[in-house]
C-alpha cells in the first residue's frame, strides 16, 4: 500500500452558517490550493469515514492531478464534533486553523432554516431552540437541532486552543469576512502562506430559497426505497451526492424569511448566549459587544 505522506497545511474547522460555503467557493479558485470537490467531507468527523485511513482521505476526495500544492479543507463540523479536532492535530500537527464566528443568535436563527426547508423542523423557532436539550440523542439531532449549542463558542474555542497553539489559529468574524471579503481573504492567504490571487468574490451561496416541491425535497433528506435502489445502481459516492444536489437545485425556488425583531434578538441572547459570548470575549481578549443588543 502507497504510504500517505500528504498533509494539510491549513482547514476551517467551522463555524456552521458562517459563510464557509463562500471561502470555499473562493479558495478553490486558487491555482495552488488543492482542496476537496465537495466542500464538507466529514472525514474527520464521522467514525465510518475516518476508520478508511488518510490514503483513502486524500486519495478520494483530492485531485489527484494537484499534486505538490497546499492541502486543505473547509467543514464547519469538525469544531462542533471534538474529536475531530484532535485527529486533525494527530494527522496534520503543524496545519493552520481558521474559524469563522458569526452572532450566535444570527447563527442559530439561519441554522433553523436551514433545517426547516429540508423538512427536519416542525416546531417554531423558539420552541426549537427551548426543546434543544431534549433533542440531542443522536448524531442526527445533533448535527440538525443544535442551535444553540453549536453558538456557544467558548468551550469549543477552549478545546480547539487545547489542541492546537493560538499561533496556529486565525479568528475570523463573519461580520468582518461579509463586509470585507477581499481584505479577509488577504489575510487568510497570508495565513496560510499563500500569495493571494485575483480572486471572483461575485459568488452567491446559501441565498434564502424554499422547496418547489416538498416531495422532492423529502426524497433528497430523507430515507426511501428509491434512493436506496437508486444507491445500489449508483456505486459513486461522488456521482450520488452530484445527482442530489442537481436535483435540489432544480427544486429551490426564492424564499422570503421572516426576520427577527430587535427584541426577538434581545430576549434570545440574554435567555440563551449572554453568559458564553461574556466568557468568550474574555478568551479571546475581543470586544463582542455588538452580539449583545446592549444587554
């Protein structure tokens, strides 16, 4: 067996819903940054993926016609999901971490969304976010109904400063990266030690969209004897999760979301954020309070 000698050099471990899917998107323009086709591959994340071994990792979900460039990956899980952060450290030590931060109140409300236009969300907001704890059971619920948990950054910054050196680390703001994309972007290359390029930041991702059909929509997220039929004649990974995302496309149409009050946004981050966007400030020694709706 070929031995893995491929490394990351850098990977944006999260956060969810912070514009990840954009850096992504951008950064792949880049003519000497190799990163995965699909953004989001879990590797680190999910125990049946990373039991394949980094040669299957690299091999997979690379070019392989990239070689001798810079390695890296973008995937929001792998801050929320811990032990990914230590098998990061174990197979690339000396890679340069990035996160990106967004208001956890702005987060969790896009979050809920997100999950309620893939159909996994009945409840209303709030409700969602009062029901949270009793709705953690599985890696399921905790990838879709983790809204607040996954915005409250000061234990999972805590960890990731326990594995990695805070010189390794760059601390985006999504506020900043939405503002100022072109700086932020700089600013990451010269992090990662790559010269930036002429980048087309005129890319739109994540646009407020609902399903045409909830029928297709629920043939996509959830479990049906087609897609299983439909997974035995379609042996590729790849070409499965290419097929689906077609179908989605075609299937989303522009959406109009309700938009949170300013007391909506108050009341939420007093009953939910206010205590670990306090510690977090303290942490990372940053003024965070335009997160607090002069709480």
């Amino acid at each position: 067996m070929e031995q893995q000698t491929k490394k990351l050099s850098f990977i944006c471990v999260g956060v969810q819903k912070a514009g990840t899917t954009s850096l992504h998107e951008i950064l792949r323009q880049h003519p000497d940054i190799n990163l995965p086709e699909f953004k989001e591959t879990h590797f680190f994340s999910d125990d049946q993926n990373f039991i394949k071994g980094l040669d299957h990792y690299f091999n997979y979900y690379f070019s392989k016609n990239r070689n001798n460039l810079t390695y890296g990956e973008i995937d929001p899980e792998y801050i929320f999901f811990e032990k990914s952060l230590e098998r990061i450290a174990k197979a690339s030590g000396d890679a340069k971490i990035i996160v990106i931060l967004r208001n956890p109140v702005e987060r969790a409300y896009s979050h809920y969304n997100m999950t309620q236009r893939r159909g996994y969300e009945d409840l209303g907001f709030i409700k969602a976010l009062e029901n949270e704890p009793k709705r953690q059971n599985d890696h399921f619920e905790k990838t879709h109904f983790s809204y607040v948990s996954r915005g409250l950054y000061y234990k999972q910054l805590s960890k990731l400063f326990s594995v990695f050196q805070r010189d390794k680390v760059k601390i985006v703001m999504y506020d900043d990266y939405k503002s100022s994309p072109k700086k932020v972007i700089c600013e990451i290359c010269n992090f990662v030690n790559i010269e930036p390029i002429d980048f087309n930041f005129d890319i739109t991702k994540n646009k407020a969209s609902t399903a045409k059909s909830n029928i297709v929509r629920d043939f996509i997220y959830k479990d049906n004897l087609i897609k299983k039929l439909g997974g035995k004649f379609f042996k590729s990974d790849k070409l499965k999760l290419r097929i689906m995302q077609g179908i989605e496309r075609l299937n989303l149409k522009e959406g109009k979301i309700e938009k949170l009050t300013f007391q909506d946004k108050k009341n939420i981050c007093k009953n939910f954020f206010l205590e670990d966007i306090i510690k977090t400030e303290k942490l990372l020694k940053t003024d965070l309070s335009i997160w607090k709706y002069d709480l």
